[in-house]
C-alpha cells in the first residue's frame, strides 16, 4: 500500500522538486500541495495523510504554527521539517514541538527516504550535529552515572545519540549511517559508552542507560 504524502512549501520549485523524486519510489504517493500551514490544514480535512513534509517560512500560517496546530488538536500525523542551512533555531523549535525529523530542501534522494521511513515507524531521525544543540545545556541536569571504580562519568552527546539509536534497535552500519562515520568509530564509541557503564553487552547498557536517564520511554 502505498503512503500518502503532503508536501507543504511556499516555493512551486521546492514542491515540484520533492513530487518528482518521490514519484520514483512506488512506496509513496504525493497526495497533495500546499503553499502555506492554512492551506494544508484545510487538506488534512479531506484527505487521509501518512507524512507531511512541511516548510517553516510560509506566509498565513508558518510551519511552527502548523506544528502547534496540529498537537493542539491532536492530529497524529508525522511531520518531516523542510529547512535550509540558516534556519538551524526554528528547525529545533519544530523538532521540540515534536517533527519526526528534517530535511535540507536539497536533500538526495536517499536521505529523504531513509527519513520518511523513520518517521513513517515514529522515530526521530536527528543528525549528530542538530542533536548536541537540542541537548545543550541538558547534560548538566541528567542523572550522574559511575564507573567500576565509582568515579563520576558522563556520555557525551555522541554517545548519547548511540545509546538511544541502539535503544531503538539500530545496527552499527544505521548508526554509522546516520551520523556519517565509520562503522569501526560507533564501535570505539559503544566500548567507551560499555566502560563508563561498567556493562559488557548491548542490553546491558541501554538497560543501564534508562536506569541512569539517558533514555526515555
């Protein structure tokens, strides 16, 4: 079957460019266009949607108020931000309002299916980069964790992104993948991350990892 996309952007180029490289892919289909968060409220009242692809500067109704729309109504649908490289602070508001993820609206083919996918399952796909911003400032507060020798030991952001992806299930080569390193330095990454934890497998440490609250359920 296959999933039904909006795509909503104020830019007739942005829209065109996504439609074309979506069509090639038999598991989507783009249901419909919207210039605006209005118009694509007014759309979900009609149609059944499975993913929104939504930009943030729109004229009416920007992506953000979108967003806020639909949590306050409680409209289930997983949203994917579409962004540029200078929009990284409203690109985090969406992603805290609770987008499923983003997308450079250059983005390879790849990329923008790999993320409807993950957001299609109800993750969050966040790159490296974008997630030491959303944990910024937050690492102080989290519980601290000990090492065998009980001396105090914090993940780093890269660790925490690890954890949490293995938590989900992810491989090494997904997790490679995701971050844009070697499949050999998630690896070095998880050594440390099973040292600080004093654990020695996989569910070992994202048993401790939730104990200590570097992950939520």
């Amino acid at each position: 079957m296959k999933r039904n996309i909006l795509i909503v952007d104020d830019h007739l180029v942005v829209r065109e460019g996504l439609k074309l490289i979506l069509e090639t892919n038999e598991s989507y289909k783009v249901i419909g266009e919207a210039g605006n968060g209005q118009e694509a409220i007014e759309f979900l009242e009609n149609y059944k949607v499975d993913v929104i692809l939504l930009d943030l500067n729109m004229p009416v109704m920007s992506g953000l108020e979108t967003i806020q729309y639909l949590n306050q109504n409680q409209i289930d649908i997983p949203v994917i931000i579409l962004t540029t490289y200078n929009e990284d602070e409203l690109m985090i508001k969406g992603i805290q309002s609770g987008a499923k993820g983003y997308l450079l609206k250059d983005t390879g083919r790849d990329d923008l299916f790999r993320t409807i996918e993950s957001a299609l399952r109800g993750d969050t796909l966040i790159k490296p980069e974008i997630m030491m911003k959303l944990l910024n400032g937050k690492q102080k507060s989290e519980p601290e964790c000990r090492n065998a020798n009980d001396e105090p030991c914090i993940l780093t952001d890269k660790e925490l992104f690890i954890i949490r992806a293995v938590s989900k299930g992810y491989r090494n080569k997904e997790i490679a993948f995701d971050m844009g390193i070697a499949e050999r330095t998630v690896k070095a990454h998880l050594t440390n991350i099973y040292n600080k934890l004093n654990v020695d497998s996989r569910s070992e440490a994202v048993s401790v990892a939730i104990k200590r609250g570097y992950i939520t359920l």
